[in-house]
C-alpha cells in the first residue's frame, strides 16, 4: 500500500447512508492530494481520477473498458494482439520518493495474460514484456504529468508498436455533460458534447454529423496538445515528447478509432463493438521506435479552472516560447528582410501545365482519374501578365506568386529529380526566370511549388536507393497524384537532392521564394534501409534540414500543411487543409497568429465544401468572413483563363483584407468566442485591440450595443487611436 505524507485511502462517507460493501483491498484507490487537485489511483487496473477541487468537478476514467490503457503488438507474420495494462498478472504499486516539486507513483507490471488462451513460452506476447509507469502530481501547482519510463519486450516474435496510456483518460459524455474536447488538428478543431439547435424538418440539426459518430487516429497535430472543459473545469494536456505519437479522437461516438463507423440506428453488426455512453475523448498513442520505447514518454495535464480553450491556447503560447518554438514575424523578418513581403499579400498559386497518364483503372489520391488528360494552363509569359495586371491595373502592391507545374512534364510529374528542367511548352527556362524577374520588380514574392518527399517511379532518374523503406523492407509508398505513382524519399537523400537543384535555381531562375509541398505537415515515418536509417526524430531534422536547404539560399518559404510547430522556426507560411469533423475554431491563430502566415490550401475560385462552418475548401464568401475573424488573407489557385474570370472579385475581396491582415499581422490573436449557439456569429480580439464580429449565417444578429449584423456580415472596431474601424457583408445571389 501506498504510504507518503499525503497519500491516504479514499473512504465513501455519507451522513444517514447504508454502509457501503467491504472492497477489495487490492481495489481500493490510493490518493495523491494538493490544494488545486485530488488524484485517485485503482490498484486493480490502474485507473485514474481527478478532482478538481476548485470547481468540485470530477474527470473520470475509460468508462467503456475500465482500462487504464493496452499495449499493441505485432508478429513477424503481420498478426496484432493487444494487452491490457490491468492483464498484468504482477503489479508493483508504490510511492516516488518525493521531491521538492512533486510526489508520484510508480507502476511495474509484468507477465501479461492474453485473450490467445495457451500458447508455447515464445510465442506468447505477455511472457516478455514489463512496462513501467510514472503518475506525478505536482505539490503547488494543478499539473499532473504521465510518464512511460521504460518498456522491456524480451520477446522473440513480438515487437511493440503502440503503448496507449492512458487511454481515454478524461472523457466528456454526450448530452450528459456540459462541454467539449479540442484538438490541435490543421487550424483547430473543438467537438462540443451538445448541440440542441434542432427545429422543424430537424433545422441545422446536420451539425451531428461533424461532430459525432466520428472516431480516428490522427498521425500527427499542428501543435502537440489537447484539451477538455465539462461544467466550469478544463484542462489541457501538452505532449512534450512528440516525436513518436499519434493521437486517438473520438467525437460524440460509441466505437474506438480502430472499428469501422457504426451502422445506422446503432444496430450491432460483427464487424462493429458499440459501447456506452457516447463520449468524446483524446489520448496519446506512444508509437515505439523500431520496436523499442527508446526513450520516457511525458504527458503534462494541466488544469484551468473555470478555464477554456481560450486560457488553453495562453498557457500553450508560454510553454512554445519556453522551449523555443516560438519564432515570430518580425524575428524572421530580421533574418531576411523579403518576409516582409508577406504582410498583407493574397496567395496566387499559378497552375502551368496538367498532365496525367492514361492508366484509368487508377486513381490518385489527390482525387485525379487517369484519364489521359493534358493541357497548358498558363505560358510563362501570361504569368508575367497577371503579375503587370495585378501591380498596375488593380493596383495590389504584395502578392505571393507561386509557380506549380512548371517543371518538364508538369504539375505532380517527375518528381523531384527530373521536374528541375522548366516546361519547354510553356516557355522554357528564359520565360520562367523573366516571370519570376517580373513579380520580383513588382515588390512581389516570386517563386516556385517544389517537392522533396515524393520520388515519381516514371522519372527518368529514378533510383531505388533513394527511398525510405518500411521494417520489412519495402519501399514507403508516397502521394500518388497526376503523374501516377510514387515513393517517398528519405529525406538523409533528399537533403543532397533539393540542394543540387537549389543551385540551378539561385542561378538560372532566382526565386525569392519556394513552397515545399507535404515534407513539413505530413507524419513523421522511420526508415529501414540500413544505406539511410532513421527514426521519426531523424526524419524530422532531416525535413527541417531539407527546408533550410531554401531558407540559406535566401528564399521565403511556404510549407504545405497542416502547420506543424516543430518547423515554424524555419516556415514561414503554410498552406492550411480542411479539419476532418468538428467545429473549426482557431487554435493555430491563438498561439501562433504572430509568427507565420496561414493560406487556404487550393482554395478560391475552387468550391470543396458544403456547409458554414469554417470549412475551409468552402465557397470564398466563407473563406472570406473566416479570413476576416482571423486576421488572414486570401488564396487562390487560378490558371490563366480562371485570373480573367476572377480578377474583379478578388479586387473587391483584397481591398478588405489586404490592410486588415496588415493591420494584425503582428498582433498575437487573444481570444475567440462562440456568440450564438448555432455557432454562426463569432467574435475574435486582438493584441492591439481590434475586435471583429462574423455571422456566417442567413438571419442577422443583434450585437450588445444594440448594432444590427446582417446576414453573412462583418464588423471590425479598432479601438487604437486613429484605428480604422468598418463593416459591409457578402452578397450571397441565389439563382
């Protein structure tokens, strides 16, 4: 039994109640107490609880299970057993000797039981695997850190590849409970526990289906935390070893990530486990490296009462500062002076040349049928002209000018090694380097979609010895897209690749910019190749070493998203994807609004969403209001024809966003709030306060001073002396 100064047994007390039935000593919870915070821990399996003293809320454990979390493991013929941690048949519970700071549990298990029945001593997955566990509460402060100190797997079959602990520790209960979960996925998203709006023929009762039924695992986060509020307690949970986890994010859902969707009407089905209650929950998946722990994995829960997402962005923005992630505008603007160029400029991403092989029996996975299809978008000359249309007709004095397809086959072709050759039909080297000279002149940001994560196997220079391969030897498959298919570079090789075209570009075609599509948001993934072994924390220096082959070659670079805070030190602007299911809220913006841009990615004239939400491949009215609320600026992927069409809207849009985004480019974004329950109208705050108010619905809103705001409207109030403040709203023609 568990014995420290503040340990003690929890006892179920009450005033004109029946005794409660003797437990179990084994199963009786030992206590770690503070001021702020009271944590119980069950002996039996290892299950956590917090109080929240302050709110008198209590957070309790995996309600579906009863675990406190499992160990997968897979063996050498490609099978997968999981183990819960209460399956250990040895358990050692006992107390940390206490620091200055903090007093903990530590947890051995050993000699595991599985559900294989019997099996022979080496091939039994429980047999040779110890796992210890370290529970801390600090003794000043509400913080409560979770640590897997050491893993140990003997065994001659098995390999470890994902510890979950703790598992769905925390959840928020469908209905039940007042209050959401928030993650830090592309933008943010927030998955509230309720939402009663519904009305005749079921009006907007349709939000359901973004924020329940949904359950995944997301291979990584633009920053590494997560967080909760129910009733008036919140709390948020900073990952401080990320390199080698995933996340599991259930939404108002009754089934674990791994089970297929449930049916409809929650009917059980053999391929679908349905637990209760629905819930909403996130938790870390500690992925091994190469089979081993390699290192302690620290979750840090640190409780706000009467906090929320808001006080959970401030507390993360001082822990980024803290460890150096950090690096605002104005810091990379000091490095290199043409980031400047940045503030206040739309996005053009310039499609050249499409080509697409006919093959189509297959897709891409960026949705292309191969369907044969080749065309020349845009010449290099007719860039020039967009960049002399924009600076002096429409009188637009920054713009990022991004060049894609414009290498020898095309947009998505040849990758990377053979791309570095400028499309003969749409001009050549000499035309592109005088469009890029062009929007240089213009004061513009000119440059190049370049890649250095995928191989395409129709490449002339294709060479296997190039690309990362898998623990079996295989070769890592990589974004298939126009070209056909394709294999992902270790990028050890593909440092040396982008620096021998580095070269040629800083020579021939002199960008001062260049955008790296998918190495900077896409998972970090180990390589086997014993030519060019690395783990995740490898891959990520290397990436990080691949995008500062641009930056010391003096160019501003743009990374693919979604953002991911590991390398903002070196972005300085991201391309931004839809979230996959909640409520977009701008978790991103609230820690790191004042450090890099954040562009839609393909975004206006082209239409992907469907609802107002925040979707961001929505129509641009949406893209435009949220571009508003957020202080960000437009994007648009437009060939030459689509500039034409588009050219007077996107002046009408500019002229709005274009010194709103230069107005708050180096604010820190202070806090967003929800102002209807329907969440259409949204207000944001800024550093130097600016307040702005969006309805992305179709009734008008009456605000607190008695103001009108329409349907699809705006309103900006600058409170600094001599502040421009302004409204208008978006005309919405229905046909």
């Amino acid at each position: 039994m568990l014995t420290t100064g503040i340990a003690c047994l929890v006892l179920d007390v009450g005033m004109a109640r029946a005794a409660p039935p003797p437990q179990d000593a084994a199963s009786q919870p030992l206590m770690l107490a503070n001021r702020q915070l009271r944590v119980r821990v069950r002996p039996d399996n290892l299950t956590i609880t917090v109080d929240d003293l302050a709110t008198q809320q209590t957070w309790g454990s995996d309600p579906w299970e009863n675990s406190a979390g499992r160990v997968q493991l897979r063996g050498k013929h490609g099978e997968t057993v999981s183990l819960s941690l209460s399956a250990a048949t040895q358990k050692k519970v006992e107390a940390l000797p206490g620091g200055s700071a903090q007093d903990g549990v530590q947890i051995v298990l050993a000699e595991f039981r599985s559900r294989m029945g019997p099996v022979r001593q080496d091939r039994d997955p429980g047999a040779h695997l110890s796992l210890g566990l370290q529970i801390l509460l600090a003794r000043d402060r509400p913080d409560l850190t979770l640590r897997v100190q050491q893993l140990k797997n003997e065994s001659p079959y098995w390999d470890v590849e994902t510890v979950e602990w703790p598992l769905r520790l925390f959840p928020v209960r469908t209905v039940e409970d007042d209050g959401y979960v928030v993650f830090a996925e592309q933008e943010g998203m927030l998955i509230p526990s309720r939402f009663d709006q519904a009305g005749y023929f079921r009006y907007l009762n349709w939000i359901w289906e973004r924020i329940a039924g949904q359950a995944a695992v997301f291979e990584q986060s633009s920053m590494p935390w997560f967080g909760a509020r129910k009733g008036e307690s919140s709390f948020l949970c900073i990952i401080e070893t990320p390199d080698d986890v995933a996340y599991g994010v259930i939404a108002n859902d009754v089934r674990a990530p791994e089970q297929p969707p449930a049916p409809a009407s929650a009917i059980p089905t053999a391929t679908t486990a349905l637990y209760a209650p629905r819930l909403s929950a996130v938790w870390p998946y500690w992925r091994s490296v190469k089979g081993e722990l390699g290192y302690p994995r620290v979750a840090h829960y640190i409780f706000q009462p009467h906090g929320g997402y808001v006080e959970m962005c401030k507390t993360y923005r001082k822990y980024a500062a803290k460890t150096g992630r950090l690096v605002t505008l104005k810091q990379k603007i000091a490095a290199n002076p043409d980031v400047e160029k940045l503030v206040g400029a739309p996005n053009f991403e310039i499609q050249v040349v499409a080509n697409r092989p006919k093959e189509p029996q297959f897709q891409g996975l960026s949705g292309a049928v191969y369907d044969g299809y080749h065309r020349l978008l845009t010449t290099f000359d007719q860039i020039a002209a967009i960049v002399h249309d924009l600076k002096s007709n429409l009188g637009v004095d920054r713009a990022v000018i991004r060049i894609a397809g414009w290498g020898r086959k095309g947009y998505d072709n040849l990758r990377p090694v053979d791309q570095a050759e400028p499309n003969a039909e749409a001009g050549g080297a000499e035309k592109l380097a005088a469009a890029i000279a062009a929007a240089k002149a213009a004061g513009y940001l000119g440059g190049l979609w370049d890649n250095y994560r995928n191989y395409d196997l129709n490449s002339p220079s294709y060479n296997e010895r190039y690309v990362i391969r898998d623990a079996t030897g295989a070769p890592s498959a990589g974004f298939s897209s126009e070209g056909g298919f394709s294999q992902e570079i270790c990028p050890l090789e593909a440092v040396k690749l982008f620096q021998h075209n580095m070269d040629y570009y800083r020579h021939v075609l002199k960008p001062n910019l260049i955008y790296l599509d998918t190495i900077g948001g896409l998972p970090l993934i180990e390589c086997y190749d014993p030519r060019h072994p690395l783990t995740r924390s490898g891959t990520r220096e290397q990436r990080l070493n691949i995008m500062r082959v641009a930056t010391n070659g003096g160019a501003v670079l743009g990374a693919e998203g979604p953002p991911q805070d590991w390398n903002l030190q070196v972005a300085d602007f991201y391309d931004e994807a839809p979230i996959r299911f909640g409520i977009d809220v701008p978790l991103w913006a609230m820690v790191y609004h004042d450090c890099a841009l954040l562009y839609r990615q393909h975004s206006s004239p082209y239409d992907y969403g469907m609802d107002n939400y925040g979707y961001s491949r929505q129509p641009w009215p949406a893209k435009f209001l949220r571009g508003v609320l957020y202080g960000d600026q437009s994007s648009w992927t437009v060939s030459y024809d689509m500039y034409q069409v588009w050219s007077k809207t996107f002046q009408s849009i500019n002229e709005v966003l274009a010194p709103h985004q230069r107005r708050l480019a180096f604010d820190e974004l202070t806090s967003h709030r929800f102002l209807t329950p329907d969440y259409l109208v949204q207000q944001t705050n800024f550093s130097s306060g600016v307040e702005v108010t969006v309805n992305y619905g179709e009734f008008p809103y009456k605000m607190e001073d008695a103001a009108e705001l329409p349907a699809y409207g705006y309103r900006v109030k600058d409170g600094a002396p001599g502040g421009h403040s302004f409204s208008g709203r978006v005309s919405i023609e229905l046909r």
